[in-house]
C-alpha cells in the first residue's frame, strides 16, 4: 500500500500528492478477449494475431477502455480509504489514451490525488490516475478519474 487515509480528514491531508504506484499486471490475451466479448469491441486489432502482426503495431493490442476499467483494482492497491464503507465511481473529467499496449504486456498505475470534496455522508475526490507499461517511456493512458466514497 502506498498511501493511507482515515476519513475525509486524512484524504485532505494527501491532496496534491503523489500517492505511488500498483503492482505491475500483465494484460492477456484471454483477458482481451473476455473484453471483447463483454463489450461487442471485437476490432481485428485487439484479437486477430496474424492480421495484427502485419498491421500498424506489430501485435494485437489492448483495448484503451480496458486499461481504463483497471482503476478500481489498480488504485486499491495504491490507496487505503478507512472510514467508508462503499467507493464507487463517479465519472472521468478527461481521459487521453496516448500509447497502445501490446498484449501480455504488464501495465501498472499511478494517483496523485487533487481535491477532496465533502459530501453529506461521504467525499468525493478527483485524481489523476496515469497507466504506464513496463518499458515504455510515454505512459499508455492518463485520465482524471471522480470518486465518490459514502461511510
């Protein structure tokens, strides 16, 4: 765990900082597959291997939507919220896609958290999450990502 947080007060003492980063995750191909199906995103360039080998980036990739929907998870191991009793999210502000990833390529995240806001019952906090895959340089997704966590 990177960072800890007891209640509203303790989210407001983390405001403005980088809060670390998740364990590494490497994203299969049954993973991107189990995404395909579940969305009806079945685009030649996340799941036809051969077609994807002659194609623009030499492999199939990762569905951006994907890396996104790994926030939750991602972000649990990098944020300890005490005091709540459900988080759930909220919405995305801005989400950039800059990178493709390659699959079986790990990814991992990062949060720094920008604002704390009180809710009757709760908080809700803005953060930018940034997903970065091993070996590269330019991170793969950065989005500003709302929670709202009631107690």
């Amino acid at each position: 765990m990177s960072a800890e947080a007891d209640g509203v007060e303790g989210l407001r003492l983390l405001v403005g900082r980088k809060l670390g980063y998740s364990e590494w995750l490497k994203v299969t191909a049954d993973q991107v597959a189990l995404f395909a199906e579940a969305t009806g995103d079945r685009q030649w360039i996340h799941l036809d291997r051969e077609r994807a080998a002659a194609g623009r980036f030499g492999s199939t990739i990762v569905h951006g939507f994907l890396i996104l929907s790994l926030t939750p998870m991602l972000l649990e191991q990098i944020l300890e919220m005490r005091g709540f009793s459900v988080s759930v999210n909220y919405g995305c502000d801005r989400v950039r896609f800059l990178a493709p990833v390659l699959v079986g390529t790990q990814v991992r995240a990062g949060a720094t958290l920008n604002a704390v806001r009180e809710l009757r019952g709760g908080a809700e906090l803005s953060l930018t999450v940034v997903f970065q895959a091993r070996g590269s340089r330019v991170p793969v997704c950065v989005a500003q990502v709302v929670l709202r966590n009631y107690v």
